[in-house]
C-alpha cells in the first residue's frame, strides 16, 4: 500500500462526519478533526469517499455511494452517501443482506447488478421500487478481496428507458470495484478495521470548471500543513493578510462540509501521484450566500526526483455565487425562483422566492431547504424531495404555509442540481386534517399531493411482510417500514394467547416500563387492550389525552402521541399494536385509514408467522427422531455428530449420520438424500434402516452400498442420494471406504497437517442399480481424525465449492488443542452464524486414540 505520511501530520483537511441536514433535523451542526491527526477509521472513510465519487463520475451519475458489512452479522450500513442529503436517505442506511434489494443480492451473490431505468428494477426488485417509485438508473459491484467480502459499490444515473447499460459502463464499474477491493484489503492487512457502526460520510460530486472572477495564490506544505497565501487569496477567505493565522485550517474552516472531501483529495493526489489536480469548493460567508472556488495546484517534487510531492502551489480562484440567472432579470419574475445543489442547499432564490418562503436571502442561501423554512420540513414531502434528485422529471405539488395559505412548489431536475418555482395557489380540493386545538398540527397528509406520497407506504409493508416467515422477522419489518414512514419513535407488538395478551416485540420504550403490561386480560380498561375487543383504532394526539381518557394509566417521560391499533386477522383478534410519537401531533382522516390498513396486513403476517412457528417446530421434532440420539462408545475411537438445519424454510432436510458397531469393526456413515420436505426426510430414514441392517448382517462395505442404492431405485426413481460408508478397525486403524458421489472426505494429522482424502467414487444412489462401487484403503493413526460432512457445509450461494473446501480444510487444521466436541463446534460455528443457508449440514467426526492416552486433544502430547 502506498505510504500516507503526507497526511499524519496536523496539516490538510478538516474531515466531517455525516451531515445531519434532512427532513425533521433541526440541527445544522458537524463534527470534524484535523487530517492531521487522522485515524484509522478517518482513513477508511476517506478511501471509502474516494471510490464512491470516482465510480459515480466515471458511469456519468450524479450520486453515489458504498455500502459496508457491520459488526452485526448480515447487516450492511451505508458508509459514504455521495450527491444526496444524509438524512433524506435515512430509511436505507442499513440493510440485511437476506433482504431482497440489489445492494443486499450483489453482496451475497457477488455478482454485479445493472438497472437501466426503474421498469427493469420494478421487475427484478419490486420492494427497491416500492419505496423509491422513481425513474432512475442504478449499478451494484461488489467490493471484495479474493477471499473475503466488503461490501457493495454504488452509483446511480439517469434512466435508459429500453437500452441496457451499455459494457463500457459495465467494465468502469466493476473495475471501480476491484479497486476498492483491493484498497479494503491492505487497510484490514495494516489493521484497520474495515467495518462500519456509524451514520454515513456525506459528500459532493466535483463541478465542471467556470470562468474565473478572482485568483489568489498559495503555497501549500503538505507535511506540515503550514500555508503560504497572497492578499488575493486572503481577501478571497475575508480575513485581512495579518490576520492570516498561516495554516490550512484556515481554509478548511470556511468549506462548506460536504466538500471538505475535495481538499483531501488534492493532498492525497499530490502526495501520492504528484499530479496537477483541480478541485471546486463553496466556501461559507457568514454575511452572504457561499462563494464558489477553484482551486488549482502543481505539485513541488522534493529533490532528486520520485512520484509524490510534499508541497503544493498554485491558485485559489473565486467563481462567484454561481446564481442560476441575473439577479436583476430574476427578481422581475412574478414566482420565486430558486435552486439546490444536490446537497439539497440553497444556491440562489429571487426576491418573490425570498417573500413566499418567508425569509431573507441571507437567511436561506447556503442552507438546506427544509432547515430554512420549517413549514417545507414535514415526512410527506420527502418522497417529493426524493425524486427531483433521483429523476429526470419534473415534481410538482402543493405544500400549506398555514391553515388557509397553500403554494404550489415545482422542482426542476438537473444534473448537479434541481431549480425550483414557488407561487401561491387556491385552496386545494381536500382541506387539511381537523386539529382539536390550537398548535396541535396538521397530520402528515393535509392535501392531495401528500395523500399520493403515502400511497405507496401499504405496498412496501406488504411486499416487506411476505418475505418475513417467523414472528421475528415480522416484527422486525414492521420496526423497519412502519416507524419511519410514519415519523415514530416507540413500537409494541403484543399478541393475544388464552385471552391475555403478551409482548411480543418492542422497541423504543425506556427498560421495564412495559412490564406492567404483561399478560393483561381482555377485562383490563386498558387502550392496548379496548382497541382489540372493539376492533377500533384509538388515537391520542399527546399524553394528556390519553392521562384524561384512561386516568391513572403508567406514563412514560414522552409528551409525544399514540396511536393503538387493532390486529385482526380473518374476524380472529391477533393483538395489538402500539406506535408512539416524540411530539405531539394530530392524525388526519387518510393517515388513521392507511394506518388500520397497514394492522390488518401485520395482523395476517404475525397469524401466517405463528402457523408457521409451530409446523416448524413440528418439523425440527420429526428430523431430531430420524437422527441417532446417541453414537457407541468405544474404547480406541470417539465419534460425534452434529447436525444443523437450513434456514430457508420448514421443511425437513434428507442429511443423516450414523455410526454402527458391528463384529467387523466400526462403520461410519454420512448420507444426503436430494430436496427437502417430509417425503425426502422419509427417503432418508428408510436409507439410514437398510444401511443399519445390512451392516449389521456383515455385508462387505462396497455390498452395503450396493444394496442401498438398488433400494433406492425401487423406493422412489424420482429421489437420488450421496453417501460416504468408512469401515475402521478401532485396534488397528485400518479402513475400507466405499463413496458414491459424496463430498471427499478430510483428515487431520496429529501435527494440524490436514488434508482432502482421494477416495475412488460411484455414480449417487439412484441413478442406476447396477451400479458397483470400488473401495479405498487407507490407515487412521493414533491422534487422526476423520471428517466426513454433507455439502451444506461448504457451498455458499455466489461461492465456488473449492472455497467452501479450503475453508473447511483451514478452519479444521486451526482446531488443536480441542476435544473432538469442540472442535466440531468449531467448524460449524460460522455456517450457524449465517442467516442465508439454504441447505442443511451434517458433520460426523470419528478420532482415534490408543488405550493409554490420557490427552484426547486434537494436537494434544499424547496424541502424538
């Protein structure tokens, strides 16, 4: 990896968390530190923010972004958001990578993903489009290493309604990948963490270069972040040259956050290629609209050649505020005019712009638009805002300045930015939502504009229910779709059993405040309760009219409102179901109907999930009879199995393991009938019963299997089986080994050496039963250990088997000192772990051992 010594010094850039401007944020503040003192966590956002704007860029997009795996297992966070406003974005910062979406399908599958325009997504991705209904194209590599994945890469663009994305922006793309791959790989071989916890690093995308209004010059050191600058270039900054504290902190101040990145970029080309870089930044002015700059510099090479530079010269070039017209022509126009960079910042707005939205140009310019004016900062504007930066097309609709002022916004989409019109409009048809006192708001869908936002809320939840199975993951979807679409903070999920209803999810309450609630009645005059017995959804527009609807009720430290819902399924009462709010609030006509709609699709889902949890435990009982409860126990040998089922479905897999003492020895068998379901799972058990018999009445191996597979021919022609029968000599380790399309075998040396057996085969049971299967030899020492193991343990959906293999073979090599019962564990420990496992696994491990060892370790002194 190239050395980054250039920037561990206290010299270059300020570096900024996520910004925090978006919708419902009322907070304008940023974190930052100096790229002097620049972390390993400050590094790997910098290489994260470095591929996300060259990948964007290079695919001719216009927003971007890198998503990487968490400390939780199979949960993607979003690390850098490129061209878009944080918070606007927040409803996917996270994402389960068994969640169907194409960031979540390319990291499992690591293939790359390309959607030319949002029919194509809506065919392959339906609940993507359901929650962005936008025309936009999007591209999805993976960021992986040779061995280990990252995360995912992705760019967003205009839509290419009917042309495919076309292979050179394939090829940059992927490439773009590799890179960055690459890149992740050496930060985690130099010891930085390559995982992500936090919000994302937001950041802009570079601008064309503009005709220049004022130059200063500067010269720029590198290593110890001491600047050298003109008047000009002070005069630029509005600082007088005396005052010029002489570091490049002075200049990463006044940046606007989001381009801070652009500074960092210049010092690390520099330091690294030594090449002449040219960047655009929005300096901030605390009297007027930010000040558009280009900075161009030439990297000084130090003495005696090499690529990187220590010093950087050149010029800073005032642009100007880069006003979308003539303010003189602007003004005239009878509608405000205004414009957003893609940051969603104020560029410019005209006088009749600055008297509709209620402020003056100096308080709105360099400001997020829903920061500046409180009245555009509501939920259901957001898909509004969404889609002037996702798309191409036009968004129109009216937004209520008060109870009886209504203006008609339009948002013009561009490249680089989204210019948009304001003017007063008429009353629409729809009045907004009833409130019951003065200050209590509106409700989130006060027109027709905003009832057409929500329309799509049902469809996602529906589309989100059907992929969740267990009770779990409904309630986990409806954490996830429910709350944010909503505005809320708190969410119950209790359920009806012998008419006393139980907590089954929650999330959002303070510890124990809940408890209270446990196992209430249907007699208890309780809203959680009353809603279910009455079928009725009850509303509460703040805690004191809930304290005065149900005095003496337990209330948390909230002064927010409630809304209690009924789940009924079929005319069957499920539960119910609580959501909470931090403020108080009222609840318009549309927004109760879409929110009672949205309980009965939970309440169908919880009742499917509670089927489903007992067939399924139903199933698992069958499976635990066909497997042995126990395996003999031997002097010389110790065996142990273990099985794990998939975690797709219910039904019952056909793995197996046995071990049977016979008078010729030990016999170990593993077997993996085809498919799932009760009559694989059968097929299964009546393999296991003839191998049994036929051991046990002395049958030569090869004759065993031999006889299974004719029994299987006649059983069922449509089912086929693996298997893998080992007759061992606990006295002298001698083995015969009989394998008909089986997974090979491994075995462990008492030194950790491990290696894959070479064991002639047979066609799989079933295929022809005239089939006859040879018979290897081989010799099992005292300390070896023998594995055998179905597939599930090494294939990966998106991974080649000879990975999966290699793993095994490493994970097994890595198990000394252990017993055998550990390390079986072991090799299951990260199959168990993952939440994508289509296939189930059985594992049977056989070591042996002389009489006098008393070390039965893996590795252990006895053993060798």
């Amino acid at each position: 990896m190239r050395s980054h010594a250039a920037l561990t010094h206290p010299c270059c850039v300020t570096w900024y968390g996520a910004a925090r401007h978006g919708p419902r944020s009322r907070r304008g503040q940023q974190h930052g530190t100096s790229v002097g003192a620049v972390t390993s966590a400050d590094e790997l956002g910098l290489v994260l923010a470095e591929a996300a704007v060259k990948a964007t860029g290079a695919v001719g997009g216009y927003a971007g972004g890198v998503y990487l795996r968490s400390e939780t297992e199979g949960l993607l966070r979003l690390a850098v958001l490129v061209g878009l406003p944080g918070e606007l974005m927040r409803p996917w910062w996270r994402m389960h990578v068994n969640r169907p979406f194409p960031v979540a399908e390319c990291y499992r599958t690591s293939e790359p993903i390309h959607l030319a325009d949002g029919e194509e997504a809506m065919r392959r991705f339906p609940q993507l489009m359901a929650g962005l209904p936008f025309p936009f194209g999007s591209l999805y590599v993976p960021a992986e290493s040779e061995h280990e994945k990252f995360g995912v890469l992705v760019a967003l663009r205009p839509a290419t309604p009917g042309h495919p994305v076309e292979q050179p922006d394939r090829n940059r793309m992927r490439q773009a990948g590799l890179r960055l791959g690459a890149a992740l790989a050496q930060l985690e071989r130099d010891g930085t963490p390559v995982t992500w916890s936090g919000e994302p690093l937001v950041v802009q995308t570079p601008e064309a270069a503009a005709r220049p209004l004022r130059i200063g010059t500067f010269d720029w050191d590198l290593s110890t972040g001491n600047l050298e600058a003109d008047e000009e270039f002070c005069a630029i900054l509005g600082v007088l040259p005396d005052e010029f504290p002489g570091r490049i902190e002075a200049l990463t101040a006044r940046v606007v956050p989001e381009d801070v990145y652009q500074l960092w970029v210049v010092a690390r080309e520099a330091a690294q290629d030594g090449r002449p870089v040219v960047r655009r930044l929005r300096l901030q002015r605390p009297d007027g609209p930010p000040t558009l700059l280009e900075l161009a510099g030439r990297p000084v090479h130090p003495p005696g050649g090499g690529v990187g530079a220590r010093r950087l010269t050149g010029s800073l070039i005032d642009l100007g505020s880069g006003a979308i017209a003539s303010e003189a022509v602007a003004d005239r126009l009878p509608d405000g005019l205004f414009s957003l960079d893609r940051s969603a910042r104020i560029t410019y707005v005209n006088r009749t712009g600055e008297k509709l939205l209620g402020r003056a140009r100096a308080e709105l310019i360099g400001r997020v638009l829903w920061d500046a004016v409180p009245w555009m900062n509501r939920p259901a504007y957001e898909d509004y805002y969404r889609a002037a930066l996702l798309s191409d097309d036009p968004v129109r609709f009216q937004v209520n300045r008060g109870r009886k002022d209504w203006v008609s916004v339009s948002l013009f989409p561009g490249h680089h930015g989204v210019t948009g019109t304001i003017a007063v409009t008429e009353r629409p048809e729809c009045p907004p939502a009833p409130v019951s006192r003065p200050g209590a708001g509106l409700g989130i869908f006060a027109s027709p504009a905003d009832r057409a936002t929500a329309l799509y809320r049902p469809v996602a939840l529906a589309i989100a229910l059907t992929e969740a199975v267990t009770a779990r993951q409904v309630s986990a979807v409806v954490t996830e779709e429910l709350l944010p679409a909503f505005g809320g903070r708190q969410l119950a999920l209790y359920v009806l059993h012998e008419r006393h209803l139980y907590l089954a999810w929650e999330t959002g309450f303070p510890a124990g405040f809940l408890e209270p609630f446990e196992g209430v009645g249907l007699d208890a005059r309780l809203p959680g309760v009353e809603t279910l017995t009455t079928g009725r959804p009850i509303f509460f527009e703040s805690m004191e009219q809930l304290a005065s609807a149900y005095p003496g009720i337990p209330l948390d430290a909230s002064v927010g409102a409630r809304a209690f819902l009924p789940l009924i399924a079929s005319g069957r009462p499920v539960g119910s179901c609580i959501l909470g709010f931090d403020q108080p609030r009222g609840f318009a006509p549309e927004e109760r109907t879409v929110l009672t709609a949205l309980a009965g699709l939970i309440a169908q889902a919880l009742e499917r999930a509670r089927r489903y949890d007992t067939e399924a435990a139903l199933a698992r009982g069958l499976q635990d009879a066909l497997l042995p409860h126990r395996l003999p126990v031997i002097d010389n040998v110790e065996t142990v199995g273990r099985y794990l089922p998939g975690t797709q479905g219910m039904d019952v897999g056909g793995d197996w393991y046995d071990v049977i003492e016979t008078d010729r020895g030990l016999d170990l068998v593993i077997g993996d009938v085809q498919g799932h379901g009760v009559s694989a799972a059968a097929i299964m058990g009546q393999l296991r019963s003839a191998v049994h018999a036929f051991a046990l009445a002395g049958l030569e191996p090869a004759d065993v299997v031999s006889g299974t597979n004719r029994l299987l021919s006649d059983l069922d022609p449509a089912h086929f089986a693996t298997c893998c029968y080992v007759r061992l000599d606990p006295a002298t380790g001698d083995a015969q080994a009989v394998r008909a399309g089986h997974p090979q075998p491994l075995i462990r040396r008492p030194d950790g050496t491990t290696e894959v057996l070479d064991l002639a085969g047979g066609l799989i049971l079933g295929v022809d039963s005239a089939e006859t299967y040879p018979v290897s030899d081989l010799s099992i020492k005292p300390g070896e250990v023998l594995a055998l193991f179905t597939d599930g343990l090494i294939e990966r959906p998106g991974r080649d088997i000879d990975v999966g293999i290699e793993q095994l073979r490493s994970s097994l090599a890595r198990s000394g000192p252990a017993t055998v019962a550990d390390a079986a564990d072991r090799l299951i420990r990260d199959a168990r772990r993952s939440t994508d496992r289509p296939d189930d696994i059985a594992l049977l491990l056989a070591a042996r051992w002389v009489g006098s060892d008393t070390d039965r370790t893996l590795g252990g002194p006895a053993a060798g």
